[in-house]
C-alpha cells in the first residue's frame, strides 16, 4: 500500500467540506425554530463538534474500525495508538490519519441531525450525556457493522457507500424515539420559523459539503467519485423538485422552505448507493425520496401526532430507509464493479440483504435510544421547564439572546445584584427566585393617558381607546390566549427595544462588566370600545404577573377616530370585526 498524493490531496478537500456541514445544519435548524431559540439550537451542532471529537480520538474510532470482530471493534485504535501517516486496508492510498478524521466527520453530523427533533425544549445538560452514550452504544456500532473489518452487515453483503444506514436510518430512528420521549413543545401550533434565509444559507452549505460526504466515501480521485458527485446532484434536484411540486399541487404555493427540504431528503435518499447506481437511477430515486419525505412530514407526523420539531426523522429517516432499498434495486455492476449488482442486475439477493440491515439498524438505534434516554432521566432533568420553554432556552439555559442585547440575562434591579428570569403567569410569585417579590401594581404598570367621554356624546359615538402593552417577548403567547379570552382579537404586534429601570446597572458579557444596553421587548396595541377597559387592564396584568418589576408596563390613549380603509368606515363600525376589536393598521 503506497500513499496517492492526488487521492490524498481529493481526501483532503472532502474531509473538510464534511467538517463544514456541521455548521451547516445549526444554520439549516437555526433559521427555523422561534428566535427565542436559535442560539440553543445552533449550540447543539456545535457541542456535537466538542463531544464526538474528544470521544473519537479517545475510543470511538477504535470501537468503529478497530479488529474484525462482527459486532463492534476493539480497542487497537483507542488514544490513535497504532493510527499514523501510512496507509491503512480500508483506505489503501490516504493516510490512515486522514482516514479516521474523514470517518470523524461523519460522525460528528449525526447526533447533531438527531437534535433537531428536540429543538427548543431539551435540557443542554442531558443533550450533552445523550450525545456522548448515543454515539458509544448506538453509532459505534452500527459504523462497525456496516464498514469495519468483520461487520455483521458488510459480511452479509448489504450496501452503504456513504452512511445512508449508519447516519440517516440511525439518527432519523433515534431522532423519532427522542421526540416521543421528550414530547411535543407547547403551544407548538403556533411555531414559525423565524429566519428562512438562514435556513436556505444553510442548506446551499449542506448541498456543498454533502458532495464532500458523496464523493469522498470512494476514498479516492476516481470515476466511482465522479459517479457520486453527479448522481448526488441529480437526486438532490429531483427531490426539491417532486417536493415543490406536491406544494404546487396540494397547498397551492411552493415554499422556499419546501424547495430545500426537498434537496436534503434527496440527498439523504442517495446517500446509500451513490456509488452505485447510474445518473437515471438517481433521479428515480431523487423523485421518489422527495415524495416519501414529504408526506412523512406533512401527513404521517400529523396522523401518529409526534413532535419531530424539524423533521430529523421526516427527511433524515424516512430518505435513508428508503434509500437503503433504492441501493438494493438500483445498483448495477455496469457502475460499480466491485460489486454484485441488485434487481436490475437480476440479483434479488442484495435487495434483501439491504432490508434485514435496515430492520436491523432501525431497531437496535430505537431500543438503545430509548434506554439511554430513560437513564439520562433518571439522574437529571431531560426536558427543559414549562417556564425555561416559554423564556425560550437561549434566555433560559444560556443566558443570552440572539438578537438583542446579550445583557437581558442577569439584569439588576432592586439589589443591583440579580434579576430573576421571567416564569410563567401560572407559577406563583412566590416560587420567583432571586430579585424580591413585588405587588402587581410595580411589576406590570399601568400609565393612563384618558379622558372622559363627554355625557352629551356618550350615546352617540361610543369611546374609544388604545392599550398599548410593553413586555418580554416570552409573554405574548399567554397575553394573546388572555385577551382572547375576553374579546379582544385583534391587536398589533411590534419589535422594540427599550430599557427601564435596569439601565446602568452591571452585568458580565464574557467576563467583561458591562452597562445594560437596549433590551429586545414586544409592543402589544389594541383598540377597544366594547370591551371594559378595566377589564382588559386586569386580564394583561393577570397574564404577566411573576412579581418581579419589569413584567410589563400597559399605557391607555384615547383614539380619536378609527378609519377602515377598505369599507370607510370609521369609529366603532370600523372596530366590529367578529368581536370587539379590530386591527389598527398604522401604529401611533
């Protein structure tokens, strides 16, 4: 075995485009949970970096690849010992060491793939264990069945030219088990993504790094190489373009959204047998994984009523079950002939071989997911609180906002000290921790700024008045259902900034004391003339309430004259709109 430059130099450049798609997928999840947590999310790629490189290098790899042993390896590789420059059997022309940290990248993705079907309620904490177990128990070895020396899987003949078993049948699999265990996010009905542009950045980043992952797994500068990095462009089209049109057909709009979901399920479905089939093969299986994905997102999660927040299992799991049995019909000699071609070589033999390893890898990764998740639970918190989910994770868990001044966390009020972070209106003030627990006249105050209505004019034009409502954006959901419930459903929603009594007071933004800077707040409008206006007061103040001061402040405005542009109606008429409040178009 003697050292290829050209294929090392190819190894190379595909090691780090793989590295890339870690960062990648935190963008890809980012851009689509609330913004209250994009930080947490885009942190479990990243914590994926931390955790597998420490695991790999200390006995991941030597579990994955090292001896011959049928079920998983041994520890001939454990700390890189025996893992140099020269090459190694499974890679005969790179250097071993350039081996192992492309089979590193690999690994890295895939827990991190699983984190999005827990996005924006899973305790960081138990992430971390649940990644560092779920790579040991159930990746390990899964890798060594398929690929090491002796594996289970390759010995039976089945196929995975590029981890569509090991990676996406696996993590789709456990990412099922984890959002079932975990369970749905509240008020998930009212979940949108907040930033589609990241999310397409993100993916444009996946479609790139995955011809690193395509390509690269033939290990070197070839024409199997050049075959994956067409057939993987190919399936990757056909999906986002099967995926649109079900859109155009069903809902009557192609979303941007859709387009890229559609290109990872596609790529996912290739994963398997890119190696291994021709170009017209790829785009029957691009097609078809677009297809299966889809409704496996839009129909069967609706159906079975689980919460795979980003659909880690829709487009991850179902494309590479999928793929597995497209490598068993497709693949052909004619492309690949160091193998034993499947149905349309006439061998059925592959097929099946292709199928008992999926059944395989689809139960041992929902058993083992499960057990781990259930003793993680056992010794900490698996699910973040009611309160922690409704701050969102990045104010709660990590003490920081995305958008907006990273000094909302630990803002001093009262003892110029602490503040506590805002609980739900369902805890009681006295369970707040921290900062003094004050009466509801101080937390949510309220600033009149009405008239009385003139009695000769009360009869014929009813009053009308404006509450504008200032408070953390992890309010508005229970200030919404709150004003619901009295009447009041239409309002004005606004990002602002502001800050109150907290300016000037220290906090820390890495290690550095720092000034409170303009904070991230929600402005809440509604103009009433029905409902009471005490009792729209009394309802905000209810839904806001944590007893601490900066729970909200409520300001009340007489309004002039409302004009409904569409009809010309003005005052109350143009108010009435299947209740007691309508809409104000222009803010004040």
């Amino acid at each position: 075995m003697e050292i290829n430059m050209a294929d090392t130099t190819f190894m190379f450049l595909a090691t780090v485009m793989v590295l890339l798609m870690t960062p990648a997928l935190s963008l890809f999840y980012g851009g689509m949970v609330r913004e209250k947590n994009v930080l947490s999310t885009t942190m479990h790629s990243y914590a994926a970096i931390v955790v597998v490189v420490i695991q790999w290098i200390l006995l991941g790899y030597s579990l994955s690849f090292g001896g011959d042993n049928a079920i998983i390896g041994d520890f001939s590789f454990a700390f890189l010992n025996n893992v140099g420059f020269s090459p190694v059997d499974y890679a005969p022309t790179i250097p071993h060491q350039l081996f192992m940290m492309f089979q590193l990248a690999f690994a890295i993705i895939t827990p991190a793939i699983i984190s999005g079907s827990v996005a924006e309620r899973m305790k960081f904490p138990a992430y971390l264990a649940f990644v560092l177990l779920w790579l040991t128990l159930v990746y390990d070895p899964i890798a060594h069945w398929v690929w090491g020396n002796g594996g289970w899987i390759r010995e039976l003949g089945a196929l995975d030219f590029a981890g569509g078993t090991v990676i996406h049948v696996s993590a789709g699999i456990s990412a099922l088990v984890a959002a079932i265990f975990v369970g749905k996010r509240t008020n998930k009905e009212a979940v949108r993504p907040h930033n589609i542009p990241m999310t397409m950045i993100g993916a444009g980043l996946l479609l790139f790094g995955w011809f690193g992952f395509n390509a690269g797994s033939a290990l070197s500068m070839n024409g199997i190489a050049i075959n994956a990095f067409i057939t993987t462009t190919v399936s990757g089209a056909a999906a986002g373009f099967s995926w649109l049109m079900c859109e155009w057909v069903l809902h009557k709009k192609p979303t941007a959204l859709g387009l890229v979901s559609g290109i990872i399920a596609g790529l996912g479905s290739i994963t398997q047998s890119a190696g291994y089939v021709s170009p017209f093969s790829a785009l029957l299986i691009g097609f078809i994984g677009g297809l299966l994905c889809f409704f496996a997102v839009t129909e069967l999660k609706k159906r079975i009523g689980y919460d795979d927040a980003l659909d880690a299992f829709g487009c991850h799991g179902v494309g590479g079950i999928w793929g597995g049995i497209s490598a068993g019909i497709f693949a052909t000699s004619s492309i690949n002939p160091d193998i034993t071609g499947g149905l349309v070589d006439g061998n059925a033999g592959l097929l099946i071989a292709e199928i008992i390893s999926i059944l395989a890898v689809t139960a041992y990764s929902a058993v083992i997911s499960f057990v781990i998740l259930k003793l993680i639970s056992l010794v900490m918190p698996v699910r973040a609180t009611e309160e922690e989910e409704e701050d969102g994770l990045d104010y709660s868990l990590h003490g920081e906002t995305a958008y907006g001044s990273v000094s909302a966390a630990g803002l001093s009020v009262g003892s110029h000290d602490a503040v506590a972070v805002p609980a739900s209106p369902s805890l009681s003030p006295k369970k707040q921790f921290g900062s003094e627990v004050v009466a509801m006249e101080e937390a949510v105050v309220v600033e009149d700024h009405v008239t009385a209505m003139p009695s000769n004019k009360a009869h014929k034009t009813p009053k009308m008045t404006k509450v504008e409502i200032l408070i953390n954006e992890s309010k508005f959901d229970h200030l919404k259902k709150a004003l619901n419930g009295i009447g009041v459903t239409g309002m004005t929603v606004v990002n602002v900034f502001g800050y109150g009594v907290q300016k000037g007071h220290s906090t820390y933004y890495r290690g550095v004391e720092t000034d409170a800077d303009l904070l991230p707040k929600v402005r809440v409008e509604v103009v009433i003339s029905k409902v009471p206006l005490q009792k729209v007061i009394e309802t905000a103040r209810k839904a806001l309430y944590t007893g601490n001061i900066g729970d909200g402040k409520i300001f009340v405005y007489d309004v002039e004259n409302v004009i409904r542009v569409s009809t010309g109606e003005e005052g109350a008429q143009a108010l009435a709109y299947n209740g007691d409040a309508e809409l104000l178009r222009a803010t004040s």
